[in-house]
C-alpha cells in the first residue's frame, strides 16, 4: 500500500516513457503541478518512466499524463488524481529528452476554441556560455523550471533578451518556419546592446528547429494556430555589483497557441496613452529587452479596464508622434497609401512589420516610413497592426484624450485583409514562397 500525501518540497521530473508500478494500481488522473495542462487536453499529454524489465507484464501500468516529483529523501510523488510516493527502488528513471516521434497529433483538444496562453509542452532547448564567450553544448530537457542564483544578473539588473517566432503545419504535412533568421540577427543586435554574447544565425535557428522537432505534436491543425516559439537569452551568472554576468544561458520554449486578440481577425479597439512613454531615445526600444514590456502592464491593464484592447505609445520628445502599442508595430492608411513610423531607435523592428513592407510593395502600394503624427492616425482611412502574435490586426476605434475616431467598415479595411492573407499563405504554405521566407523542418 502507498501513503498519499503531499510533497512539498520536490524537484519536478517528466520522463519519457510510460510509468508503471511494481504494487497496485494508481487511478488516472490530469496532470497537476507546476506542468498544468488545460482542461481542454486529455490526460495522456506527458509520458512517464517504462518499469523495471524484469518486473511481472500483469502488474497494472500507470496511465500517462502525469508529472513525476523526487523529494529530498528520495522518494518519487507522481502527481495525478491523487499524490503517491514511491521509494526509488519501485521504478527505473529515464529522465531524458521528450522525443514525439511516435505521437504525430495530439487527441481530445478543442482547437477552434484555443485562446493564446501558455500550455507547458515536452521539451525545451539549454544551452550554456561561460565568462569566456564559449557556448557548449546545446541539449533537449524536458519542460521544466530553472534553478537560478538569486544575485543572477536577469534578476537583479534585467540582463535579458526574447524572441517571438511561430511554427505552422500545413495541409500537406510540413512544419514550416517563417524567417527564422531575422529571429537570430535581431537578439544579435540586441545582445551587442545588452553586453552578451549571442549565438550565431546557424546556431540558433537549429536550436529552433530541434525544438520544434521535439514538440511537433503540439503543432496545431492547419488552420487552427500554430507552435508559438520563445527564445530566451539571459545573464544566469551571479553578480553583485553592477556588471555583465559571468555566465549566459540560451534557452527554448514552445506553447501551441491561437488567436492573441479574442475574436481572431476582429478589430481592436485602441487608447492613445500620453503621458507614459514606452521607449526614449538612446534607450532600449529599438531592442526586445526583456525590461521594455513590464512598464507597459499598468497603463494596458488600466485601458482594459476601460474596455480598449490595448495602449498606443507616442513618441517621448514632442509627444505627438506615433511609435507603437504595447507589443506590435503599427500602420495607417490614407488615400491608398501605408504609413508606418521610422525606425529611430525608440521603435523595435518587428520581423511582421519588415515581411509587410516588403509585400506591400510587391503588390504596388507605395509605403513610407516617416514620422506619423497621432493627427493623422485620427484622419487615417485604415489602421492595423502587425506583430508576430497579433499577425496583422486591423484597428477598429482610436481614442486620444476625449476624441473616439472609428475607422470605416468596423476597421476591416481591403488593404490590411489584403497583407493579411498574402502573409498567412506564405507562413502556412499556401502560396508560393517566393520570397525565400519559409524555413521547413520536417
């Protein structure tokens, strides 16, 4: 018989087999714990620890979908519909890589109704750099936590940079990447701001595709989302005083992700803030510092509460031109023409933003970046934004101090309809990418 209780104090494990017993059976359940899983996936998302071999085939197996705990005193407490421990001579322990060679799909999720959250997958890519700038060895892990030192220098002076990039299945059955390597230039440039080291191109982009690999049963259906992909590069190095850190880490998550705004392609509704700024010159706004997102959390939960989707941010100097909303690029449209800002430096420049010029541009609109004034985002026939979570978004109301501007036909305009399905069909293969912008994996 098996004790229940709770473990207070375990180190999180998630194997990669199946997980069984020597005693008893064990009811299934969902996962629990620090790898939650929605309530819209079925208990068979994680796969645990195969049993002794030489151990009886009628003992029962334990159904996978659990997340598997070791305690200080060696004991395992295997989260499910109930905790149990186990003595560590009761199982053999496989903890390596999750590898989803042999579950293409995932069963029993509600993809049409999927939201843009984080859902913890199987695997995820480390990698190490010492004070010497020399990167090791890059490994998959299963998804889990990480130990840090509490004086780490992205704890304590936001040495940090991200990445947000997208995988997409197609009809035919490949996973495709878009422009992985503007991905890899961009945390290069803003490593060189921040003081770090960066991977080269070829480097990250196939730490990239070996976690996509090693996640592709997360890729939802064509048609239904995409593998939402985060790169991280932080100083994990402890430090006191004020000083690069003496040790990096280059890790990968994913998480399969839908629409970011809810109500997919609808328009959103935006504030003009005047008085916060996001970025200044000479600053960090031209780079995806993990420090330029927190200060915009008061001013968006604040226009959320008052029913806008979210914040747009003028500029710090004379506080009338446009820059950008709290994270993705935006467009106007007058008279047939697409306005965006120029990059100055206090703006980051978005991979969706640059992929749209250069579209828009194929199909003959004529596109100017220059400085756009909030005047004339209030006279603009069209406005959308662009990110590579939001894609292209059109914009359906502007309200700056007490004037609401809404834009015609509810913000669904022709052109941003347009940009929008020519980049999609690239992203999920169905156009010609004649562009080169695709990278496939597998």
């Amino acid at each position: 018989m098996f004790r229940t209780r709770m473990a207070m104090s375990c180190r999180q494990l998630v194997f990669t087999a199946d997980l069984a017993l020597r005693d008893g059976a064990v009811e299934s359940g969902r996962a629990m714990g620090g790898a939650a899983q929605s309530p819209r996936l079925r208990p068979h998302t994680f796969r645990g620890l195969h049993r002794d071999r030489d151990s009886s085939p009628a003992s029962p197996r334990w159904p996978s979908g659990y997340v598997v705990q070791q305690s200080a005193d060696n004991k395992f407490c295997v989260w499910g519909s109930r905790c149990r421990t186990l003595k560590t001579n009761s199982i053999r322990s496989e903890a390596t890589a999750v590898s989803s060679d042999n579950v293409e799909t995932l069963e029993g999720v509600d993809w049409d109704n999927f939201g843009f959250g984080l859902r913890p997958t199987d695997a995820m890519y480390v990698m190490k750099c010492e004070h010497d700038g020399h990167w090791g060895k890059g490994e998959l892990k299963p998804f889990g936590n990480l130990e840090l030192s509490p004086s780490a220098a992205v704890l304590n002076y936001g040495q940090g940079l991200f990445e947000g990039m997208k995988a997409y299945r197609t009809v035919d059955g490949r996973i495709l990447l878009f422009r992985p390597e503007e991905n890899a230039l961009r945390m290069i440039n803003g490593a060189d701001r921040l003081s770090m080291p960066a991977l080269p191109v070829d480097a990250f982009v196939n730490a990239v595709k070996q976690t996509v690999i090693a996640n592709k049963r997360w890729i939802p259906p064509p048609g239904k989302g995409s593998l939402y992909i985060r790169p991280l590069l932080i100083g994990s190095g402890a430090v006191l005083g004020l000083a690069p850190a003496p040790e990096y880490t280059f890790l990968i998550y994913v998480s399969p992700v839908g629409n970011y705004f809810k109500g997919g392609l609808a328009p959103i509704d935006l504030k003009v803030d005047n008085y916060y700024h996001r970025a200044a010159p000479g600053g960090t706004g031209g780079v995806k510092t993990i420090g330029n997102y927190a200060p915009v959390l008061k001013t968006q939960l604040l226009a959320k509460g008052k029913g806008y989707s979210d914040v747009l941010y003028l500029d710090a100097v004379e506080n009338k031109y446009v820059e950008e909303v709290s994270s993705c690029n935006i467009f106007i449209i007058k008279d047939g023409r697409i306005h965006t800002p120029e990059l100055r430096g206090t703006i980051l420049p978005g991979i969706t933003r640059k992929s749209i010029i250069e579209l828009a541009r194929n199909l003959k609109y004529e596109v100017e970046e220059r400085p756009v004034s909030v005047d004339e985002l209030l006279e603009a026939d069209e406005v959308f934004c662009t990110g590579t979570a939001v894609v292209v978004n059109p914009v359906g109301s502007v309200t700056y101090n007490d004037k609401r501007v809404k834009y015609k036909n509810a913000g669904l305009g022709g052109v941003a309809q347009e940009l929008y399905t020519a980049l999609t069909d690239i992203q999920t293969g169905k156009a010609e990418d004649r562009l080169n912008w695709v990278v496939q994996v597998a």
